[in-house]
C-alpha cells in the first residue's frame, strides 16, 4: 500500500482499491511529467547561454565593426571619475587625454604623468586584438595610482565631445592605434577605421574644443618607406609602402624548428635598434615641448608647431642573438 493510500477520502466518498495496473500507470505518468519538466528546464539554460554568449556576437570579432553603443558612459558618477583623474595636483602641470591608454606604452606613458602630478584621463577600446584580460589587468593597476580610464572608441565623437566638455585637456597623447602589419593584410578595415577614420574624429573634435589641446602622436618608422639614402632627414616624403615582408614563423617555433635567418655574404650580421619601455622618455618630452595651439574656435590663425622625433637609440642588436636569447 502507498503512502497516497492513507490520505483520507472526501467525506460521503469510500476509497476504491486500485488495481497493480492502475499504480503502475500512474508512476510512469508521474516519471514522464518529471522528465519532462526537467528537459525543458535545461533547454531554457542552453538557449539563455548561447543567446547571451559574448562570442555569438560577430561584432566582437571584429574591433572596427564594434557598435559604439556597446560602451557604457555618462552620468554624475561618471563624470566624477573623470573630472579626477584629470585633476591637475602640481605647480605648472598639464592635462592629458591619453588614448590607447591600456596598451603597453600608453599604460607607463599614464603612470609617468601622473607620478609627476599631472592631470591623466585614459581612453582605450579593450579590443581583442591583443589580450584583453592583460588589458583590464594594467587598468586595474593604473586605477589605484589614480588614473581612470574610460572604455570608449576614439571614433565615438559623442564620447569625446563629452570628455571635452567635463576636462579642458591642455595635451593630448594618441596612442590608440591598430598594429600588426599582417593583419593590415587581413583587416585593412581595421586600420581605416582606427588609424584614419579615427584619427581624423580626434583631430576634429580637438579643433572645435575651447582648450585647443597640443597634439602628440604615435606613428612608424615604416612611413618612411623604402628609403636608400642613409642617413635620411625625418623631412623626408613619407610613402607608404609595406616594408614588412618577413614570414611569420609561429608555428615553426612552436614544432621546435629552427628559425631561417638570411644574410648577405661579407656583409656582417642582420641587426637593428630595438625600442623598449623607455620610449616613454620622449613621449613626456614632446608632451613638455609642445607649443600652445595657434588656433582659436576652429579656426587656425597662424602655422601650427609640426616635430618630428625618431625615438630609438644607437645599439643595434643582431638578429641572432634577439633569437638566442629567446631560446628559440
């Protein structure tokens, strides 16, 4: 007898014994209502997590394709953040917008500037081209010397108007821009929409700001072109031809193999300056240098200050031993 068998009948009513054919029948429809209601349950979770995967969106894919209206900005709250960290908290200081701010570069350029109390507000798209994490990892560094950083596209003009309209940045550093000659190759949209079209939106808004900020920008050595003449002026015409044309040799180094390295006869050893964090150096100095914008209102009244500085140094390293090194 089951344990529904002991449940008192309706009054006026008599319990009738139910046959082992009736008690069976209901247990299999009591599994199969179960099974049921559980199948539907996990279902629902797959379906929820698929539609709100981050990687089913393509948008991700693809930093140029990102839609701006991804990114979170505005309010008291917000621009708190963003009028303190641009505070100026030193005699003869400066303010700066630095963009590309969670990149490698941009991250110390950040940490300089406001070691020496200048004013430091931070711009970076977090893109996954290089790591993110690595990215929000050197935010969270920055964050706690006092340098906040807004997740925002150097197209969005709307962001930028408003970052211009909470700070009046003296100085702009601009860093944020799409490397990798490769995958320029790949994505040539990528590049327009970063390194151009990006370009151009700051440059415009920083035109029709009242504070007519100083400009420093980023470039490569690779405007050069292929240049002959040795040593050449940084006066030079800048042609822009693809000067990389090296072989990738990832998955090589990953099978163990060795790297080909190519050498003319009598001619020495493959070697190059390399540039490392240091650089950061001559960013802060073409900072200080600049000159104060000959503009007023959008309108240019005079020749505007244009250097050239080719940061490097005068060590060259062989190939070889940058391989060696490595261990590969």
């Amino acid at each position: 007898m089951s344990h529904l068998d002991n449940i008192p009948s309706t009054p006026g009513k008599f319990n009738m014994e139910k046959s082992a054919y009736v008690q069976h029948r209901l247990r299999w429809h009591s599994s199969l209502a179960k099974l049921m209601f559980w199948s539907f349950m996990f279902m629902g979770v797959i379906l929820i997590f698929f539609f709100r995967s981050p990687s089913s969106n393509p948008l991700h894919q693809d930093p140029s394709r990102r839609s701006l209206s991804t990114f979170n900005w505005g309010g008291p709250a917000w621009e708190k953040l963003v009028s303190s960290s641009s505070r100026i908290r030193s005699h003869n200081g400066i303010s700066v917008l630095v963009t590309g701010a969670a990149g490698f570069v941009g991250t110390h350029v950040s940490a300089a500037l406001k070691r020496r109390g200048d004013g430091v507000l931070g711009l970076d798209n977090f893109n996954d081209y290089y790591d993110p994490w690595l990215k929000r990892a050197r935010r969270a560094l920055l964050e706690q010397t006092g340098v906040y950083i807004v997740e925002g596209d150097i197209n969005d003009s709307s962001l930028l108007r408003k970052l211009f309209d909470v700070v009046a940045f003296t100085h702009v550093m601009h860093l944020a821009t799409q490397a990798g000659v490769r995958y320029a190759m790949e994505n040539p949209g990528s590049y327009v929409h970063s390194n151009i079209a990006g370009f151009v939106s700051l440059l415009e808004i920083s035109k029709s700001t009242n504070s007519q900020p100083a400009i420093v920008w980023a470039s490569s050595s690779s405007v050069y072109g292929l240049n002959t003449k040795v040593p050449f002026p940084r006066e030079i015409e800048l042609i822009n031809l693809l000067v990389y044309m090296l072989r990738l040799r990832k998955l090589g180094i990953l099978k163990g193999k060795s790297i080909q390295i190519f050498e003319a006869a009598n001619h020495g050893n493959v070697a190059r300056d390399f540039t490392y964090v240091d650089i950061v150096r001559g960013c802060l100095g073409a900072l200080d240098t600049a000159e104060k914008s000959t503009g007023s209102g959008g309108k240019k009244k005079g020749p505007a200050q244009l250097r050239v500085y080719n940061l490097g140094n005068t060590w060259p390293v062989p190939v070889s031993d940058l391989v060696s090194w490595r261990g590969y």
